[in-house]
C-alpha cells in the first residue's frame, strides 16, 4: 500500500462505529477472536478438503491411465454393448471421462463420457483456446488443472503413446467443486450460528462478570451529582465489596477507602465551616452594642451646646460616620451569617414592581447626578419571599452601579416576567467590571479596586454577596455580563401564576 493511501485508511478507519464502553469492547474483542477462529479453522478446512478429493482424483486418473483416449486413434469412439472390448468400451470409464489425442500441436481426436446410454457419438468440439490449452499439457505423467470452454474444469493427466503421439486423459473437477462448496456452506451457516450464539452468551457473560465494576460506578456517580462545596454532605452507600484477589475487587476496596477519607475531610470542612458560622454571628451580634454606643456617644458629644474646637469637631463627625459604616458592615455580616447558617426568610407575596419603584426613587435622591430610567411591564409582578431582604438586593444592586460609575451614567431598571420566572435587570453604560474581577464579583469583600468607579465611594465589598446570598436562599439566580459601556445584573425569582396575585 502505497503512503499516499495512508492517511485514507487512517479516516476510514476514525469513522466506523467503535464500541465505548469496556463491556462493547469486551463482547466486540471476543467475537472478533471467535471470527478469526472461525475463518481459521474454515479455510484450514476448505483447503485440507479440496487438497484430499484433488488427490483422489489424480489417484483415479493414474487408476485409468490412457486406456480411453488411446482407442481414440481408431476412429470416432462409440458406446460399446459388451464388456470385452478395451478399445472402444466405455462403461468401464466414468461418466465425464475425457480424453484426447494429439499428434504434433494438433489434436485429431477428443470425446468425453456422457451421462446417458443413448448416446452414439462421444465426440466434443473443442475451441481454438481449448487446443491451445490441450497442446500446453506437458507429458510428464503429472495431474494438472485445466479450464475447458466446453466442459468445464478438468484434472488432466498426459503421456505419450507407442505411435509418437500424446494422449490426454482427465476427469471433471465439478464433484470436488461442488463437495469444496458444500463444505464453505455448512460452515459457514454454522459457524455464523456459532458467532451469534457466542456474541449473545458472551454479552451475558461479560455483563455478570461487570456487574461489580458497574456498582462501582453507579456509585461513584452518585458521588459526583453531590454538592461538595459546601454545607453538610452525606456521601452515598459504599460500593459493595468483592473478592480482593480479583482486579474488580481491588478498585471497590480503593474506591471505599478513598470515598471514607473523603467523607472525614468534609464532615471536619463542615464543622470548622460550623465554628466560624458561628463565630461570625456571636461576634457580628456583640459588636453591634458597642458599635452603637460609639456612634451614639460621638452624635451626642457634637450636640453639646458648649463651644468645641473645630479639630475635635471634625473628629467626632468621622467617629459618628465611621461608626455608622461599621454598624452597617456588622448587620451585613450578620445577616450572610444567618443565611450561610441556612435559616428562613418570610415567604409571603411581594409586589416586586412596587419595590422597584420605591428603590430607583431612593437611587435618584441618593444619586441625582445620574440618569436613571425605568421599564416596567402593565400588570404588577409578584413573587413570594422576603420583602425586606429583596429591597436590600435592589438597594445594593442600584448603589453598586451609583458608586462605580461615573457621573452622568446611564442606570436603566427593568422588569418582565418569563413566564413564571420574574427577571429583574439592572443595566448602565459605564466603563464595565474588569475581567479579572468578574468570576469573584459575588464573593465577599471583593471590590473593583476603584478602576470602575470614576471617583471615590464605594462599600466593604459585601453587597453583591449579599445580593448573591439573597437570591440563593429565595430559590432564585443572579448573572453578570460585563464589558466596557455595558454592565448588567441579572436576577430570575420564581414569579406567582397571575390568578394567585392579589
């Protein structure tokens, strides 16, 4: 095969249907060594078979020797009526006989035995490629295979007679023929039977065999549906053990092992998670006393009617407001304390339109400088939740675009439903999340390090979490799609049919 067709073969090859799993492999592998016998032991078969009848065939020429065509040098040979005459008798020769005389490179005489005792001449004619064919015959006393137009396959034996001439004498090929195909046929209907047996016992077979290793799977792919990333995680029933001496039973013991290694990670993961859940609300609890204390002690030392210094002054403002800030901080991460700890919200119906409306009119107060518009459908959308905690998710999304874009952006507010779903976007023109702030963008404390802002403000980078947290715990999702001059906040809440709304 040339390297041209290569590459031919190599595509052919890439586009039949290849068996994927190990139990196709396995059935497909042990069908093709069964073909493979098969076809072995068939033409080993097919061979030792037509080599025998051909063998006994050259026996009966040697067994006849040229006493047929040599009474062809007479004349025309006919049927003969007695037994005694070797010249012209024919009965003694099997029917197809053939034999022929040559003198030279000339055949003078040939006939062949017919099947009938009505027949009166023997005499066949012979094309000028048979002659040819005949001429070509070496005299070697050796059997030989020749094709005759007239007759068909032949085993022909030559040797010279007492005048000078040639005699050929053959018999037909048709019975070893016919005997060879017989036996391709039988074995090949049994052996295709054999194949179909072996493929469907072998597939049962190799299923039992793979039955542990496909429980193995089974559970190792239950293994995988579970969430991992965090909260408590109760792993599936071990794969069932099996003899450690076999391969199978070796992979189940690793599997179980690691699948209890796994487990002790995540229960000691969950209980640390536990510990500082809790510490996260105890501590987030106890300071928003003292925090409050500060802020209200330095609110009312500014209202002490008696003259302060103007230092002091401006001090006791920044105590006042950065209290303020660390009070709201504390609430925030109380509150991602108390949803991380899994514990309910109200789950009452929420005119959401009516929220919408009042965020964007706190939006536009809090920030004037900006441009913020409003698309709403006709009907008033519903959804069951927290109505407090969905303002907060409004009232961070609004203040997250009012901080980190520059004045005079475009804020637009935007409400539909799809169709049981309420989808709420919150969409500005501004220079865009960066790249790599965006797979974090709802984790806490990230903030976009003021390279969207355009100027100064901005939070603790807890209000997209809160917004993430939030949406999670009513059952719903929030996306970003960010580049420069198109920044938009995704969230989908289960909406209420229309017939439930009130």
């Amino acid at each position: 095969m040339s390297r041209r067709r290569w590459p031919r073969v190599r595509a052919v090859v890439r586009r039949l249907p290849l068996p994927r799993t190990m139990r196709a492999r396995l059935t497909a592998g042990l069908l093709v060594l069964l073909a493979v016998s098969c076809a072995a032991v068939g033409v080993a078969a097919v061979y030792e078979l037509n080599g025998f009848l051909t063998g006994r065939l050259d026996q009966q020429l040697h067994d006849v020797g040229v006493r047929f065509p040599a009474s062809l040098e007479h004349g025309t040979v006919k049927p003969s009526d007695h037994d005694g005459d070797e010249n012209g008798d024919t009965r003694r020769q099997s029917t197809g006989t053939f034999g022929a005389r040559l003198v030279g490179r000339d055949v003078t005489n040939a006939a062949v035995v017919p099947s009938g005792q009505n027949i009166t001449d023997l005499n066949v004619s012979l094309t000028a490629s048979d002659r040819q064919t005949l001429v070509g015959i070496p005299a070697d006393g050796r059997a030989h295979t020749v094709c005759l137009s007239a007759l068909g396959d032949y085993r022909v034996l030559a040797a010279r007679g007492l005048d000078g001439d040639v005699l050929v004498t053959g018999l037909p090929m048709e019975p070893v023929r016919a005997a060879v195909h017989r036996l391709e046929l039988v074995a090949g209907c049994v052996f295709g039977l054999a194949l179909v047996v072996a493929g469907v016992a072998g597939a049962l077979w190799v299923r039992w065999s793979l039955r542990p290793l496909s429980r193995v799977a089974a559970t190792a792919t239950r293994v995988s549906e579970l969430p991992l990333a965090s909260g408590e995680v109760a792993l599936p029933p071990r794969a069932p053990e099996q003899d450690p001496r076999s391969e199978v039973g070796r992979l189940a013991g690793a599997f179980n092992r690691m699948l209890g290694h796994v487990e002790d990670a995540l229960t000691k993961r969950h209980a640390s998670e536990e510990r500082l859940r809790s510490f996260a609300a105890d501590a987030s609890h106890e300071l928003r006393t003292p925090v409050a204390s500060v802020r209200g002690h330095a609110e009312l030392a500014l209202l002490h009617p008696d003259p302060v210094p103007p230092k002091v002054t401006r001090a006791l403002e920044r105590i006042a407001a950065e209290s303020a800030r660390m009070g709201e901080m504390v609430d925030d991460l109380l509150l991602l304390a108390r949803l991380d700890a899994g514990r309910p919200l109200e789950r009452l119906p929420v005119d959401l339109t009516h929220l919408v409306l009042d965020s964007v009119t706190d939006a536009r107060a809090a920030g004037p400088d900006h441009r913020w518009t409003l698309e709403l459908p006709e009907e008033p959308v519903t959804v069951t939740g927290d109505a407090h905690r969905l303002q907060q998710v409004l009232a961070n999304l609004l203040a997250n675009a009012r901080w980190h874009t520059p004045v005079g952006t475009k804020v637009t507010v935007s409400l539909e439903t799809d169709p049981d779903t309420a989808v709420l976007t919150v969409h500005d023109d501004g220079p865009g999340v960066p790249e790599d702030v965006q797979p974090g963008v709802f984790e806490r404390f990230t903030r976009a390090d003021r390279r969207r802002t355009g100027g100064a403000g901005g939070g603790a980078g807890l209000g997209l979490s809160i917004v993430a947290a939030v949406v999670e715990a009513h059952g719903g999702t929030v996306e970003l799609e960010s580049r420069p001059g198109a920044t938009t906040f995704t969230v989908r809440l289960g909406a209420q049919p229309r017939s439930t709304r009130t």
